[in-house]
C-alpha cells in the first residue's frame, strides 16, 4: 500500500513538472511576441504552486514575471508600481539562482533592474521639469533602493520633496543621509581642448585618453563640496517650517560644527531664536555674524529691526545707516529709519497734550513743537529716498504728504496729495 501511495505522488509531482514547464514555456512565447495578457495568463496558472517547484522553474517564473512587469511599465499606466513588482521579481530570481547555484537568468535581471533604475530618473527629470515633484521624489527613492550604493538619488528625492513641500518626506530622507554620512562628494576632471580653447569636463579616461592623444591639454581635477551642510541645515529648516524649533536649533547648532564658517547657517540659527522669542540670543548670533560678514547689509537691517524692538533707538540707527551705506537700493532699510525717527513723536506729542496754558508750559510747547518739526525734517530725506526707488510706495506718500502739510510745505503737500489721489 506504501508502495502505491508513493508512486502516486511521484507521478503527482512529475504532472506537475511537466505543467508548470508548458506554462511557463507559453508565457515566455507571449512575451516574446508582445502579448503581456497572454503571459500574465500563463504564470497564473502556476503562480500558487510554484513555490514548491524546481529551483529552476522558480527562477524562469519570477525572470518570466518580473520581464512582465517591465514590459507592463513601458507600456505605461502605473508604471510605478509595475517597475517596483518587476524588481521584486528579479530579486526574487536573483536570491533563488544565489541558493542553486545556477547563474541562468542572473546576469540579464541584473542589468534589467538597472536599466529600470535609469528609466526611472530619466522620468523623474521630466516630472521636476513638469514641476511634478511628488512623482519626481517618489521615482528618485525606487532608484536609490535599486542602488543603494548611488546615494546621490536619495539626495535629489529628498530635493524634489522640498520642491513639492512634502516636508515629512524630505525629512526622513535628509535623516536618511545623515545617518549614511552622505556628502555628496566627488572629482570632477577636466582638460582643455586645444583647437576650441574650452575647458570640458570629462570622466577621468576621456580625459587621460585625449590628453595622450594629443587633442587636449592642461588636465585639472577639482574636488566637489560637501552637501552635508546642507543636508544638516536643511533638517534644521524642515523641523522649523514644521514649528519644532528646538530641534531645528539642535540641527542647526549641529550643523555649525560641520561648516563654522557658514553666516546662512548663524542666520537660520538667528531666526529661530526669533521665533522662540530669545531677542537677546538672537541679538549674540547676528554679531557673530556680523564678525564674519563685516559688508552683508541685511546682517546690519536685521539687528537694527531687533534693537529697535529692544528700545535701544539710537544704536538701531547706527544699524540702519550701516545697511544703507552697504547697499543704499533696499528700501526697507529707509522705510525702517524713517520709522524709528518718526516713533519719537508719540512721546512728544503725549507731553504737549499734557500741558496747560501757563507761560511755562507754552514756552514747552514751542520747544517740543519745534522738536516735532526737526524729527520731520530729520525722515523726510529717507521717505524722499523711498519715492525714488519705488515710485508707487503709498506708505512714503503719505506720510510725506501729512510731514509736509504740517511743517507748513505747500506747494510739496500739493504735490504728495495729488500724487496719492492717483494711485487710489
């Protein structure tokens, strides 16, 4: 009875061989004349016993299945999920040909997954061409899983997802890099070509080859930055566009060791301790800044927008002029001064409110009068400023209008009214 029960199940199995090479011998003819759905057909019917197969009937099925899925991709559709079944395929084959021994199919699926990995950032370019940087981002991660030794994808993934504003994604990817320790680092080779003059990029054995060769010369190699600056930085501005400041000053405050010398990196420290309301750390940051970039006018405009806030008038005008002596177009710089000259009229004015009619006090008045009417005098050449550099400011008109109408200018007052009346 053994006996019986045992020749049964060999010929079972040997039926079962026998099908599951007819199959997938049909599927690989559909494939071969381009009929995806006949040879989706065909691997299905095998598809739930196949895992009990020969080892070699493994490997053709998933080499069959993941050259499926890749034609499927080219066809398009959803060639996204197409790529990523076709290389879990090939993986697949690729493991099962690593345990037999067996080399069959190996060679062709790997250059198949590479081919795929190209096919795959060549789309991505065109998605961030078409401003489609979730595809872009999404594309670039599947080619760096398919390379992983190529971690310049992961770093323009993560790229493309700032772009998309897909914050959470650039984020994991940035950690991603850093963990890796990713730099991004590279040599580039150059060499001059002798009858044009240019200097041409090359890889290293162009490069080495035409020098030998006579048609260029001067061979240069020049080494890349680091990205992982950036990359740290960018971890600080992701957690701080996402309101978790102390991370992001934790990252940034990180990211200074790597690049000391980076005044962006103090500026993006400095405006987090603006947000945390820190005004004096703020205030600390911007001078080292301002001690490694002595002629950066926004350095001087930022600290005297804080100093200002501080109460601290006559030093936020130093930082004004400054600004203004460093880049004499950026209007906010007079539109600041002009402000910080002008909030001393409040004080002025509360005091005339508060006087009476003694000889004292209108003798009081006059002088603060008179010191209101210097305080105009002192704004009205930044505001005249505002005006030339942009023409259509209503703020500089109006203030001038009412500046000139009080100190008794006229004919300027006319002017600035009618000035105003033509822009509303």
């Amino acid at each position: 009875m053994k006996k019986k029960i045992f020749i049964f199940s060999a010929l079972l199995i040997s039926s079962l061989s026998i099908a599951q090479k007819k199959e997938l011998r049909d599927a690989e003819k559909a494939l071969k004349k381009g009929s995806i759905a006949d040879a989706r057909t065909a691997l299905q019917s095998v598809e739930n016993s196949i895992d009990s197969a020969d080892e070699k009937y493994q490997a053709q099925y998933y080499f069959l299945e993941g050259k499926l899925n890749y034609e499927q991709a080219k066809k398009g559709g959803d060639a996204d999920e197409s790529y990523q079944k076709a290389v879990e395929a090939f993986k697949q084959l690729i493991e099962v040909e690593k345990e037999s021994g067996s080399e069959k199919y190996t060679g062709e699926a790997s250059q198949l997954i590479q081919t795929i990995s190209a096919d795959l950032v060549n789309s991505a370019v065109e998605d961030n061409q078409n401003q489609d940087y979730a595809a872009a981002a999404k594309k670039l991660y599947m080619a760096y899983q398919l390379d992983t030794n190529n971690q310049d994808y992961l770093y323009y993934a993560a790229s493309s997802a700032v772009n998309g504003e897909d914050y959470d994604t650039a984020l994991k990817y940035y950690e991603e890099l850093k963990e890796l320790g990713y730099t991004g680092e590279a040599v580039k080779y150059y060499a001059t070509n002798k009858e044009s003059g240019e200097r041409e990029e090359l890889s290293k054995e162009q490069r080495d080859l035409m020098v030998k060769a006579g048609t260029h010369e001067k061979p240069e190699e020049e080494k890349t930055e680091s990205r992982f600056p950036e990359i740290v930085k960018n971890i600080a501005l992701i957690y701080s566009q996402k309101g978790d400041s102390e991370k992001a000053i934790e990252a940034v405050q990180e990211a200074r060791k790597v690049d000391p010398e980076d005044v962006n990196l103090l500026m993006t420290e400095a405006n987090l301790y603006i947000k945390l309301g820190q005004k004096d750390k703020f205030k600390e940051v911007m001078e080292q800044a301002i001690q490694k970039d002595p002629n950066n006018p926004m350095l001087y405009y930022n600290l005297g927008v804080i100093t200002g806030e501080q109460g601290n008038k006559e030093q936020a005008r130093k930082y004004y002029e400054k600004a203004i002596e460093l880049d004499s177009t950026y209007e906010a710089s007079y539109m600041n001064m002009a402000s910080l000259i002008l909030g001393e009229e409040v004080a002025i004015v509360d005091e005339m409110n508060s006087l009476g009619t003694s000889k004292a006090d209108n003798k009081r008045y006059d002088e603060l009068k008179a010191k209101r009417e210097g305080l105009y005098k002192d704004a009205i050449p930044y505001l005249e400023k505002i005006l030339e550099l942009n023409p259509e400011s209503v703020e500089a008109t109006k203030t001038l209008m009412n500046i000139y109408g009080s100190i008794g200018e006229d004919a300027k007052y006319s002017e600035m009214k009618s000035k105003l009346e033509t822009m509303q």
